[in-house]
C-alpha cells in the first residue's frame, strides 16, 4: 500500500504543524526548494536561528538545526 499522506489538515484533530530537525539546515532547504519548490524565511528563537516553511504562500513547518544535545549517534 503507498503512503498518501494526510487526507485532511488545519481542521481539528488533524495534522496542523511539522517540524524538522537537521544537522545542516542549508541542505534541507536546497531539498525541500527542489523537490517540493518551498520557500523559506528565518527568525530567531531563543537565540537560535529558526525557519519558517512557506507553501502556497502558507506557513506549514518549521526547521531547527540540532545542536550539541543531540548524541552524535542520531542522524
């Protein structure tokens, strides 16, 4: 069976928000600006630069780059 996706998003109850976490921001963002054509804006949060996932002119998802508190055994 292929996966589908979410049927049905922003309603209650349904997927709403995702969030990644990456070592390299930079590549994550040439991937998803290639694959899916998403744009991207940053901000700061908690002293920590944090970006904003546009799609359709929405905000969709969000990416952080993992940090030292990461064990370097996760990818």
């Amino acid at each position: 069976m292929a996966h589908k996706g979410a049927g049905i998003v922003n309603e209650p109850g349904t997927l709403c928000w995702n969030e990644l976490t990456t070592r390299d921001v930079e590549a994550a963002k040439s991937f998803y600006t290639a694959a899916l054509g998403w744009d991207f804006r940053s901000m700061e949060m908690d002293g920590s630069e944090y970006t904003i996932v546009t799609s359709g002119g929405r905000d969709v998802a969000g990416i952080m780059a993992m940090d030292d508190s990461f064990p370097a055994e996760v990818p």
